[in-house]
C-alpha cells in the first residue's frame, strides 16, 4: 500500500502532468506567494505584512474581507511605482529608458508575465486572463496603457515558446457603474479589432453588491453586438434571484461561479432551468469558493449538482478538462490543436 507521502508526491505529479483549461484567471488574483512575498521584502518600510495582499494556503477570508485585501493589493502596488521600486522583478532597465511611464510598463508587463509562466509550470496550456484596466494618475498610467502593458507580456511569453496559449477578457469592474462600464466596452472593442484574437471578450466581476444588473444592460449588449464574448460572474451570493435573471436575460457565454443558482432559496429551479436550457457553461471555482467562505466544503460545493446533470462546467480533472476546450473564447482551429495536445498526453497521464 503506498505511503501517504507518496501518495502525495503521486498526485502532485499527476495533477502537473495533468493538460489544463484555466478559463477564470483574475490576473492580480494570481500573483503568487512567493512574488507577492518578494516584493513586499523589497519594501519593508512600508509596514506591509503578507495577511494585507495575499491568502496563504489553509487560509479563509469572507468576501468582504477579500475586498479589503483586493484594495490593499491594489495600494501596495500603487506604492511600490510611486516610489520608483521598479527592480522588485529584478528588471535591469538601461538608461535609455528613464521616462516614468516607461517603468511602470514594464511592472505590469513582468506581472503578467510571471502569472503566465507559473501556468505554464503548472501545465496550463490554455489560459484566459482577465483584468480591469487601471488609470493611476500618479504614475501617469492610462487604462489603454495599462493594457499594453499586460498585451506585451502575453506577446513576450509567446516569443519565449511557452507550451502555453493566452487570451485576455478586459474586465468591468461593478464598482465603477455604467458610465466607466461603457468607457471599458470601448477599449475592450477597440482591442478586439487591433490584436489578432488576444483580446477576446468582456468580464464582468468585483463587489456582487455593487450597483445593479439592469446599469450595465446596455454597455454589455453592446459588447456582444461588437462581437465580444461575454463571462459574467453572477449569483456569487444568494437571495439575488431578480439580479441573476436580467444578466442571463443577456444570454452570456459563460457565467462565473454561479454559487447560488441551484440554492433552496424559492423559485431558484427557475434560474437552474434556465441555464440548462440555453447550455450556458459554467466556470467553477472550487478552492476560490471555499476560501471566500460562499460555500462551507468541498463536498457540499455546487460542482456536484451541475456534474450530475451533466451540464457544461469548467473544472480540470481529465474528461472535464479536455471538455472544457469546448468552452473556449478561441476559434475552431485553436480548440482541434488543444484536442490534438490533449490526445498526446493522454497515454502520459493515463499512465499515472
């Protein structure tokens, strides 16, 4: 009988082996660690400790204080490029290039990445990031040079041959409210025509209890018109059911965590018929949801209610990874080559 701890290296190379779909990737949300660790080491002065930006493992935060740790992740960074701490990723930037803009390119380029180079070592071989474009007027960034900024560094990964194909959802944050939704869409069609397939649709995520479905009808509808696809993170918290009904009124191609959807709550079975009818995927965060306490264990998880009806969900162990290359926001030719990878290592993971 195999001993626990090799039971433990088996799986940790089963799961490395194992080929990959990651489809709701939040690119600050998977900063690692250990990067995280480093660069608050660069900085200690500024009384940054690892519980303010991160979530170690074995460790749990509500929703509410993920919030906070989103906001302080977001300050520290702030800090870091107003104090011109650009060697945090040890980059070595010639004299040529002192203008400030310049720098804080290369943080949120080498912050992607970085992401993407750990989910490539984790055997990652499709990736969609998502991220809200950021204006930091005191570094002088711009939400379209915040983009660049994470675009020249998927390019870069793929110049540097990762086995690792990438894709960018620009993302609405709720918070921001219509006006700021409208001015993303823009950006976000603007990228969809200029970058060759990268920059491939619409995220729709932050606080569930910020504003209300029905202020963003009308910059998401015009998303899709434009030819973007849609994930929309919905029914996160439960007793949302109005709210939850006029997003999946839109039809989106994907929804994210949909924690609450198939909950006791009257009337839910409605929001679960809908889904099913229209095939609507869903992206299932297991480890995301239980350390957000919105769901209390791995055995009570929504996973469980959606697989048993056989409905499309987005999780990785084999048959629903390789399905989940079904799901992608790729084309036709993207989703046979992932299939032909997929068949290729096959008789590798199998073996384990």
């Amino acid at each position: 009988m195999m001993k626990a701890e090799d039971q433990q290296q088996w799986k940790r190379t089963f799961f490395s082996e194992l080929p990959k779909v990651e489809l709701h990737a939040h690119l600050n949300g998977s900063i690692s660690c250990n990067t995280m660790k480093k660069l608050i080491a660069k900085k200690p002065g500024l009384k940054i400790h690892d519980q303010m930006t991160m979530i170690d493992k074995g460790k749990k935060r509500t929703l509410e204080e993920l919030e906070n740790v989103s906001r302080c992740f977001r300050l520290f960074i702030s800090l870091l490029l107003a104090l011109k701490n650009f060697n945090a990723f040890g980059l070595s930037l010639g004299p040529l290039h002192q203008h400030y803009q310049y720098y804080v390119h290369c943080f949120y380029y080498q912050v992607t990445k970085d992401v993407i180079k750990e989910f490539a070592d984790d055997g990652v071989k499709y990736l969609e990031l998502r991220s809200t474009p950021r204006r930091d007027n005191a570094t002088g960034m711009t939400k379209k040079t915040y983009v660049e900024s994470v675009l020249e560094g998927i390019k870069q990964s793929k110049q540097e041959n990762l086995d690792i194909d990438v894709r960018y959802l620009i993302s609405i944050d709720r918070r921001g409210g219509p006006s700021v939704a409208k001015e993303t869409v823009k950006l976000a069609e603007e990228f969809l025509l200029s970058t060759k397939d990268t920059v491939i649709g619409l995220d729709l995520s932050g606080d569930p209890t910020a504003g209300q479905a029905k202020d963003f009808l009308e910059p998401l509808l015009e998303a899709k018109k434009a030819g973007l696809k849609l994930a929309l993170h919905l029914s996160e918290i439960p007793n949302l059911k109005k709210e939850t009904q006029v997003l999946l009124d839109l039809l989106p191609d994907r929804i994210g965590h949909g924690t609450f959807l198939n909950s006791s709550e009257e009337g839910s079975l409605d929001l679960v018929d809908f889904v099913r009818k229209h095939q609507i995927p869903l992206e299932l965060c297991l480890t995301s949801n239980i350390k957000s306490r919105t769901v209390p264990s791995y055995d009570q998880h929504h996973f469980g209610f959606w697989y048993s009806i056989a409905h499309p969900s987005v999780i990785c162990v084999w048959d629903l990874s390789y399905e989940s290359i079904d799901y992608i926001f790729a084309s036709d030719s993207t989703k046979s080559e992932l299939k032909r990878k997929w068949n290729h290592l096959k008789p590798k993971v199998l073996h384990f």
